[in-house]
C-alpha cells in the first residue's frame, strides 16, 4: 500500500538537505548498488555462495523476507559481500555505468502512539571511518534520521538523528534548517549523522565540515506502508573482508517499528573534546600530477595516515576519491604522487591527517584551475614561485 498523499507531502516537504564533508567520497545512494555490483556475491554465514536460481540474478528484486524470489529459503547469516577490496574503484565505476543508483534517500512515514514520524533511512556503499583505513571499516552502511510530529500538526516539534550506537535529539525550534528543510550533516566516513559541522566526541571520534554538497539534489523513494520485498530481507548488508561485519538493513533496527525506540539511546557527551593539533599541509599541481607537501614538526607525534580526496567539477558522473599514505616515522617533506591533474580541468583537493591518538583533522582545500594557455602559464609560474619560496622556509626556519 502507498503511502497517504499527506504523508508523501509531508516527507517531501522536510526531506533533509545533506552535508558531507570536503574529504567524503562516499554519497547516500540507492541500496541498487550493493546487489548491483558485479563484485558482490549472496552468501550464507559460513562463506558459502547462494545458488541463485535460473531467471534470476542479484538484485534488490531477489531479496525478501523468508524466501528469495527464486525459491530459496532465507537462511540466519545470510549475507552479501564483495570478492574485492578495492572498494573505491569498484564505486567510481559503479556511478559511472548505473547514474540512477546516485544521490537517493529513503523516506517512510510511520504512526506510533498518536504520532507522525518522518523517517528518512540512507544507504551508503562503504563505511570507512576517517577514510583512512582505521577502525570501524566496514562493507554497507544504514543510516537515519526522524522527525516527529504531534497529532495532526503540519510542522516537526523534534528531530533525531542516529549516530553510531546513539542519537541525539533536538527540538524542531533548534534544527538548522535550509529553506524549511532539516540540514544534517555527514560524519567523514562514518556517515553519522550531526545537527552541526565540527568536532562530534560520539563513541568514535567525528569531524564533518559540511562543505560537500551532492553534485545533484537527492531523489527522494517514498516507502509505503507495505515496503518493498528487499527491505524486509533480514540479511546483512556487507561481509568482513574491509574488517567488521556489513549491517543488518533498516528491519533490524528498532526504530523501524518503534520509532521512540531510538529515543532511548540519546547520548550523554563531555563538552569541549580536545581537538587534535592542526599540521601544515600544501596540495600542488606538478608536471600534471598531484604533489603534497607537509610539516608535522609541530604537532607532538606524527600522524598516522596523510588523506587526500581529489575532485574535479569538470567530471560531474564521477565522485570525489579519497588516497591515503602511510607516514608514521616522516616529519617533515614533500610526497610525489601519480595521481593525475588533467591540465584541462579544475580540481578541489581537501587534505588532513589522522593523528597519534587516531583523530581526524580537520580538511585543509587547495583549488587548481587548469593549467593550459595563458592563464595556466601565469599559474605555473605562480605555483613554481611559491614552492621556491616554501622550501627556502623549510630549510631556513624549521617550518616556521
């Protein structure tokens, strides 16, 4: 059963406007792409590939809650994970051939008690926490926000919005909003979802910017009061090869039914966590490659990992990709990558380090126009000035 065109409206009308952070590389999309992927395969618990029927193949239309499309018997365990763990080129090239997998948001409205909830439940391919390979790396990832109204009303009186184990709650009055719509704010690779852009002391260690905006407007997929098959499938949603366990789909959690459920894990944070000390880093353009430049001489260890996402506004079917180095025992230096700058093109490159104690910094932007005629010359010049000038300060002052 559809949802009532009141309900429909009204998710419409307070769907949030999402936030990413300038290092995010992985976007809300439709859940299409974890069974689209030609990489992932439907597994049982012990490791063992399900036989999928003839007729048949991987696809959200296969899923279902006791019995798969085919026939098969939906087994405790069962699970769906990729064969590779080149996860980031495996998604560059799954927005590339499928554009109606980008940029989706679920939405269901769902009566509890007296009242309207507004649930909006995001899929993402990959959970990589800092995007630097660290804890909590997992296959799959399901987030939410919900919003309650009070009777009959016409407007929210609270948000909540998950974050790991937790969720936070605000009064409607409170919520930044972005012409009436709620805005919620990405957590860097762990996709926790935040009222405000900052440092966020959760279970883990959170920092979004909120200066990533999706390069279209998400489409909203209304669920009705009869979901669809595959989001009753009790299944997982990602295997262990990126480390911990892919998640249960949105049916496995407790908001789904009860959506006061997820008000009783508000969280209880110490203000003011200590922020990790900032280290200077440069993004430049050299002989048409990406090269970095770095200081960790101040801060009282070296970092763990140096991160570098790479975009360009030129390539809108392609998302930002995030590469990461190993940096533990450097101090101070410049690293030549072979990561590609078309001279033709404009690119934004957002750089930060995971600190000693396993912080995320907060992204520093470097923008490069491209590189070619006049005004690419007066650039090269400019950028080449500037190095000279850089490592004449390296060598002469330490840094400082």
């Amino acid at each position: 059963m559809a949802a009532t065109k009141a309900a429909a409206d009204l998710l419409g009308r307070f769907q949030p406007r999402m936030r990413y952070d300038s290092l995010e590389s992985y976007f809300a999309d439709s859940a299409g792409e974890w069974t689209g992927n030609p990489h992932n395969k439907l597994r049982r618990a012990g490791g063992e590939a399900v036989r999928i029927g003839a007729g048949h193949e991987l696809s959200l239309d296969l899923l279902g809650k006791e019995r798969y499309a085919d026939g098969n018997q939906v087994e405790e365990g069962d699970l769906i994970e990729s064969e590779q763990d080149d996860y980031g080129e495996q998604y560059v090239a799954l927005r590339r051939a499928h554009p109606e997998f980008r940029n989706v948001v679920y939405g269901r409205a769902v009566r509890s008690h007296g009242r309207l909830w507004l649930q909006y439940w995001f899929f993402y391919f990959l959970n990589d926490y800092q995007l630097a390979w660290g804890i909590d790396v997992h296959e799959g990832d399901w987030e939410m926000v919900q919003l309650r109204l009070e009777g009959g009303g016409s407007e929210p009186e609270i948000a909540v919005y998950a974050q790991h184990a937790f969720c936070e709650v605000r009064s409607w009055a409170d919520v930044e909003k972005d012409e009436g719509r709620p805005v919620v704010y990405v957590g860097r690779g762990s996709h926790a979802s935040f009222f405000t852009a900052g440092y966020h002391p959760t279970a883990f260690y959170d920092v979004t910017d909120g200066k990533r905006h999706p390069k279209v407007e998400p489409r909203l997929e209304i669920v009705g009061d009869e979901p669809p098959r595959w989001l009753e499938w009790p299944g997982f949603w990602g295997g262990a090869r990126a480390g911990a366990k892919g998640p249960g789909g949105p049916c496995r959690h407790e908001q789904w039914d009860e959506p006061e459920k997820l008000l009783e894990k508000e969280a209880v944070t110490p203000p003011g966590a200590p922020r990790p000390d900032e280290p200077k880093l440069w993004a430049r353009r050299r002989r048409n490659r990406l090269l970095l430049e770095f200081d960790f001489s101040k801060m009282p260890e070296p970092p763990r990992r140096l991160v570098a996402t790479v975009n360009s506004e030129d390539e809108p079917d392609v998302p930002p990709h995030t590469f990461r180095f190993g940096l533990r025992t450097v101090v101070l230096g410049s690293l030549q990558s072979r990561i590609e700058l078309e001279p033709q093109k404009h690119y934004d490159v957002s750089l930060a380090v995971v600190d000693g104690q396993g912080r995320p910094t907060t992204a520093q932007l470097s923008l490069f126009g491209p590189s070619t005629g006049l005004q690419g010359l007066i650039h090269r010049l400019g950028a080449a000035a500037g190095r000279l000038v850089h490592l004449a300060r390296l060598a002469f002052f330490g840094g400082e």
